[in-house]
C-alpha cells in the first residue's frame, strides 16, 4: 500500500493549529491519521523481527537502540506519523479535550519514544486527568532518554512535586538541585525552588550528598544517562567527519549540557580512540567495508 499521508500534508495541517484555526486543523488532522492507520494496519504491524517509528534523525534512531536495547530491525517510515498524532493532541487540547489529547499523544510517544517533550507532555495529560502516578512515571522515563538539559530539569521538576506532594523533602530537594544544575532559569525549575523555600525550608540543610541518596534510594538517577551523552557525542564524531562542523557543534553542546565539560572530554577522547582503533582493523581487513558494523552495533563505545 502506497504512504497516503506525506510530511507536507502534515505541515499544511499544522499551519491551521499554528494560526489557532482549531475548527479547519481538527478535521484535517483526524482525516490524516485515518488514513495514516489504514496505512499501519496494512503496511506497519510490528513482529518479534521487526518493528517501524518515525524518528527525526539518526541520534534518536542510535539512541532508541542504545537505551531500549531492542533487538529488533527498526525500521524508518516515511513520514512523521509521531508529529501528525502530537499535532492532533495539540488540537483536543484546544478544544479541552484531555483524553483524546492524552490518547494521541500516546501514539505520538510510540512512534518517536525518544521524543522527551512528547513524554512531558503527555505527563502533564495524565496530571491534569488526575493520574499523578503516571504523571510521575512518564517524568521519571524522561531521566534515561534526555538528550538535552532542559528536558531532564523539567522531568527532575515533575519528581520534585511529587516528592513534595508525598511529603518527601530530602527527595524533592535532590530534584531540586539537580534541576538547578541543568536548567537554572527553566520557571519549571525556579517554581520548585521557590516551593521548596516556602514549603520545607529545613531541606536546605541537608548535604547534596544526603540529598541525592535518598533520591536514589527512591529508584530516582541522579544524572542524565550518560549512554544518551555517548550516543549524541558519536553522532556528532560522524557529522564532524561529513564536514558538518555545526551539526557536530550542536550535538556536542548538548552532551555537554548533560553531563558537564569534564566527562564530556573524556567520552570523546574515548571515541576518537575507538574509532581510530575501528579504522584501522577495517584498513588491515580489505573485507571489513561491506561487513563493518553500523554506530549501533559497534561494541566498544557500548561497554564506555
């Protein structure tokens, strides 16, 4: 079956909901995604070999594979379907309708579930419907996929309410300070510290250390994943080595905000290494250019 929904039909769409023409981007959209899922009941049913997203760009791909660790063959549709179902929930949001919103942007997370915005805000969803588990949950899923600062200061924000909500201050106040460190003028993150200053006060007077044990002790991690920093950082080797010099820049400003400077120079220092190394058996092997592995299945920078 021939793809009924392209990404310029898609755009067209959302300029309505970008002008906050509600009443013409509705029914356009939900006419997409209709034809969209005729399309995926016939062309996109996944297996226990083979599964189909729809994400924006190689990273996200690597990234899916690295931390998902799903062994299946992945295969990239051809238009953004995660972008149609995102724009639709964005659509019943106008019209307040908060289960439909929630519902589509559910498909949205499936199809590109290393979109961490996606997953915030669909957190959000849940929290306004009253389900504060999974709005918890869904922020604490953010964590290990983060690929920028700011998405994981507004997920450690999330937990910190929650935290508060459950009258755990030493836990909110790890949130707190790791939001702090990542994202200090997020008003996400102002609006906690401002809560915990009023609220618990006394929480200030922990050490870090203490702090972010007890975040820890409640299943919390109390950094962004470095495999996702690993993973931006290899994506930016490979746009460097294309001559995409700015690519390369953006994809390592964004590790950095992750994980700091000093841990950010070492992972690189790493994959030179490694991939030095992988140049050098692929010259010493004439057969190595067709069999030689992809970023996702390369071994070394799996065990960095």
């Amino acid at each position: 079956m021939e793809l009924p929904v392209t990404e310029s039909d898609i755009a067209y769409a959302e300029s309505y909901l970008a002008a906050g023409d509600l009443e013409t981007a509705t029914p356009l959209l939900e006419r997409l995604v209709e034809l969209a899922e005729e399309y995926i009941d016939e062309s996109c049913q996944a297996t226990d070999a083979v599964q189909f997203f729809s994400f924006a760009d190689a990273f996200e791909r690597l990234a899916y594979r690295r931390v998902e660790r799903d062994p299946r063959e992945l295969v990239q549709v051809d238009a953004p379907f995660d972008r149609l179902y995102a724009a639709l929930a964005f659509a019943y949001v106008g019209a307040q309708d908060y289960v439909s919103a929630r519902n589509a942007l559910t498909q949205a997370v499936r199809w590109n579930p290393m979109n961490c915005s996606y997953r915030l805000d669909l957190a959000e969803l849940y929290r306004a419907l009253g389900n504060t588990q999974e709005w918890a949950a869904l922020s604490h899923s953010v964590i290990e996929r983060a690929s920028d600062g700011r998405m994981a200061a507004r997920a450690y924000a999330n937990l910190g309410d929650f935290f508060l909500e459950a009258h755990n201050a030493l836990a909110a106040s790890g949130c707190a300070r790791l939001a702090e460190k990542l994202a200090p003028e997020d008003r996400r993150v102002q609006a906690l510290t401002d809560r915990m200053v009023r609220e618990r006060p006394e929480a200030a007077e922990a050490s870090d250390k203490e702090a972010l044990a007890e975040l820890a002790a409640q299943g919390v991690e109390t950094s962004p994943s470095a495999e996702i920093a690993i993973c931006l950082l290899m994506c930016a080797s490979d746009a460097a080595a294309a001559g995409d010099r700015n690519e390369a820049t953006q994809l390592t400003v964004r590790a950095r905000g992750l994980i700091g400077d000093e841990a950010c120079r070492a992972l690189i220092k790493l994959i030179r290494e490694s991939d030095a190394e992988l140049a050098q058996e692929r010259a010493e092997d004439s057969s190595a250019p067709a069999d030689a592995p992809s970023r996702e299945e390369e071994g070394p920078h799996a065990e960095s």
